[in-house]
C-alpha cells in the first residue's frame, strides 16, 4: 500500500489526466452505465483484450531471429540470432553484450479506442536471459506514437534490474510507469490499434534462451466519473485463499521499497498463487532472514520490484512474478462491476484490485491510501465483499467484509477527492487475474465473460 495518502510515483498519471478530469468531459462514444440503461441497452465493455498465447498466434508474427515452438505451452524462443547488441544498465552502470532476437505482432485493431493501454506478458526468463516488450500505437488521425518501452524484465535480478523506463512521450501521450496514457483524453484522441514487439536477449555464445508463452495488451477508455452504477448482489461463496500481511514485514529488505509497509501488490501476489498451487522451494527462499516470518513474501517483493518506479506495484511485473510459477498464467485488465468479480469468484477464480480512498470511504478498513491492493475472495450472503486486506497486522486479521456500496464505487471509479480536496484519479477497475494454464470449461467461460482468454 502507498502509505496513507503518501503521493506514489503511479499518482504522476493523475497529473497528466487533469485537465480532461477538470473538464467533466466523457467522449461520445464511450456511455456511461447509466447512459446505457436509459437508452434500454447492456453497456457496451469499455475494455480490448488481446494476448497471444497459441502456436499460431506466434507464428503470425514477424520474426527476426525468434522462432515459435509448439507442445503443451506453445511459445517464443531465440532460434538464430539477429545480432548483438549493447545495454548499459542504468541501475547498476554495467555494460554488456548480448545477443538478441526479435518478434513484432500483428496489428491489433482495438474494438474500443483507448486512451490507456498496458501490457502484460508470461515468460521464462534463466539467468544469462532478459526480455523487452515494446507497444507501438495509431491514433485516432492516423498517426503513430513511438515504439515505447514498456518493461526490460528478468524474473531474476542477476543479470540486469528489471525496470520501466520514464521520461517517454510524444506531446500527445505517455508512459507513465506500466501504462501507456493518452496526455489530453478530453480532445477525443484515442488510440485505435497497436503493435507488440519482443526483444529476446542472452548471453553471446550459450544457447540459453527466454521462453515467452504470453504476451498481450488492455486498451480501455473508461468514462470519467465520482460514482458508478450500482450492481445487484447475485452470488454468496468464499474461495479459500491463504492470507499474509504485509505488516508483518515492516522494516524488512528495504531496498525494495521501505520493506513490507508498502508490499500490497507482491503480497496479494502471493496469496493467489499459493490458492493456484504455486510454492517457493527452500533453496529460492534460502537468501531470506530465517527470523523472518512468510519469507515467500519477502521473495514476492523482490522478484515483482521495478528499480526505476522504486516499488512493488508495478502491475505487468506482478503478473509476470505470477507466471513463473508452473501451471499459472496472469494478466492485467480491467472489470465493469462487482458482477464481474461475481462471475469469477462462481467459477473459482479470485481477483487482486487496485483502488484508492479516504479512511471515512471504507468501512472497517482503518485507513485512507493514494493506492492498494487487496484479493477479493468471495461474496456474503448480503452481497458484501469478502477480501484478503493484506493491510492488516496480522495474518489472521487479513479477512474482511467490506460494504458492496463502498467497496464498488472506491475500485471502479475514475475521479475522486484526495485528503486535500484536490481532484485525482482512480482506478477505474483494474485488477490482476491469476488462473491456470489449462483453465477447466468454467473457468474459461468465466474468464471470456470478462474479456480475458
């Protein structure tokens, strides 16, 4: 959690969006809810999907010195490559020479024009081996944007820091960490379509490589708003997940970003993973403090820290973390409404949210924050929320049940006031999904009932 309304590097986005925010602006094409239901109609999704996942699917590509390969887990591996390269790390100063390989997608034609796009990919990553993902876009006048990096990723952190790269726009939108924003959404530029290029990288003369099995993107163009429709309870269960604290871990490694204070992305992280069947060896777990309680958490935060935001929550690097473990792919998206989150939790699938509010906003949570993560588990009877706070002191205490109401508008809104009274923005329904390779036919009706595949 970013400690209590303690601005976080993510909140920089809400500086880039604020004079469409100031504004009140929605875009005609993109209703609201309620719009919607006035008209007697579902509201269209305001979220694009893609990934590639398939035998197919990468060999669709254009590949320069990449190749595909089939089998259970059909994915993307350095074949001959096209060359070499230097990289000079900025979080260390080393230079070194790898050998690289690329794959560039098809374009992807977004069903809804966005003015957000974030990318997220599941890889294998050995040491001597690292990737980088880049999205190119067209907008809405049929210009580009530039090839912008979105991630220089590992799963270790031996042979380079795993980082976003700040500093990139083109006057008309932005990188702001893991998310690929629109600078002024009110002017009606969306993005309409983009490309994904990998760079697979090793280490000159070995035949190490990455294996990539995922890779795709979430274009969303979510209306601006306070509040949101809202939705009728139709589900009562609760998934049993494992629950950690992330205050336990206070004061603990802090490098990776103050330690556990500010550990709700990794530590959600970990409970979902654990539900799917994920587990840490002793031998990964090894470097840990054996004084220290759930060391796995420990081992979430460093291997999901990005060294250039200087924290834990960078949303692609926790869905990656969850697909290293076997059997376990993840994603970023975004979900319309607690019946979505209802639709998942029926067919056994949790979710990790991100959202932001003042204490007197959530009851029973305690306190206010500019940004958190929790796992929703289930529902009560009353449609309630039933979620893993990992805000809390203790492992036991990590299950609450928050009010639909409050829970529902603080996650999926766009717009709120921070403890200043200054207009900022939320989250607008994000949200991480971990779920097995080989979902069963529920799970991946569920899951296509939500856009995701």
């Amino acid at each position: 959690m970013s400690r209590a309304e303690q601005p976080s590097r993510r909140t920089v986005l809400a500086a880039a969006v604020a004079a469409a925010m100031a504004s009140g602006a929605v875009p005609a094409a993109a209703a609201t809810g309620s719009d919607a239901a006035a008209a007697g109609r579902a509201p269209a999704r305001p979220v694009d999907n893609r990934a590639w996942t398939t035998y197919s699917d990468w060999r669709s590509g254009t590949a320069q010195g990449a190749r595909a390969v089939a089998g259970a887990r059909p994915g993307l591996v350095i074949g001959e490559p096209a060359g070499t390269t230097d990289y000079t790390d900025p979080h260390t100063g080393s230079t070194a020479t790898w050998e690289y390989a690329t794959w560039t997608s098809p374009v992807h034609r977004l069903t809804v024009p966005a003015t957000e796009v974030i990318a997220s990919w599941n890889a294998h990553t050995p040491d001597g081996t690292w990737l980088q993902v880049e999205l190119r876009g067209t907008y809405s006048d049929g210009t580009d944007t530039p090839w912008y990096v979105m991630a220089r990723w590992a799963a270790g952190d031996k042979d380079i820091r795993r980082t976003s790269v700040d500093g990139q726009g083109d006057g008309r939108s932005s990188v702001w960490t893991d998310t690929l924003s629109v600078d002024d959404a009110s002017t009606g530029l969306r993005l309409v379509s983009y490309r994904l290029r990998l760079t697979l990288h090793r280490k000159p003369g070995t035949g190490l490589t990455p294996t990539v099995w995922r890779l795709g993107a979430m274009g969303s163009d979510v209306p601006d708003r306070f509040t949101v429709p809202a939705s009728t309870p139709r589900l009562a269960r609760e998934l049993t997940v494992p629950r950690y604290s992330q205050e336990i871990h206070k004061g603990q490694y802090p490098e990776y970003d103050n330690g556990g204070e500010a550990w709700c992305s990794p530590t959600s992280s970990q409970m979902i993973i654990e539900y799917w069947g994920g587990r840490l060896t002793d031998e990964q777990l090894a470097w840990v403090d054996p004084s220290y309680a759930d060391p796995q958490v420990c081992h979430a935060a460093r291997h999901t820290y990005d060294h250039q935001y200087a924290g834990c929550g960078n949303w692609p690097f926790n869905a990656a973390y969850a697909g290293t473990f076997d059997g376990i792919q993840g994603v970023v998206t975004r979900l319309g409404s607690l019946t979505d989150l209802e639709t998942l939790i029926a067919a056994g699938i949790p979710a990790i949210t991100s959202q932001s509010f003042l204490a007197q906003e959530l009851t029973g949570a305690g306190y206010g924050t500019a940004g958190h993560l929790m796992t929703v588990i289930g529902f009560t009877a009353g449609g309630d929320v039933i979620a893993n706070d990992p805000n809390s002191p203790t492992d036991e205490a990590v299950r609450r049940v928050y009010k639909r109401r409050e829970w529902e508008n603080i996650w999926l809104r766009t717009k709120r006031y921070n403890a200043s009274g200054k207009v900022v923005s939320g989250t607008g329904g994000v949200c991480y999904l971990y779920f097995p390779v080989r979902p069963t036919p529920r799970q991946c009706m569920a899951l296509a009932a939500v856009g995701v595949r």
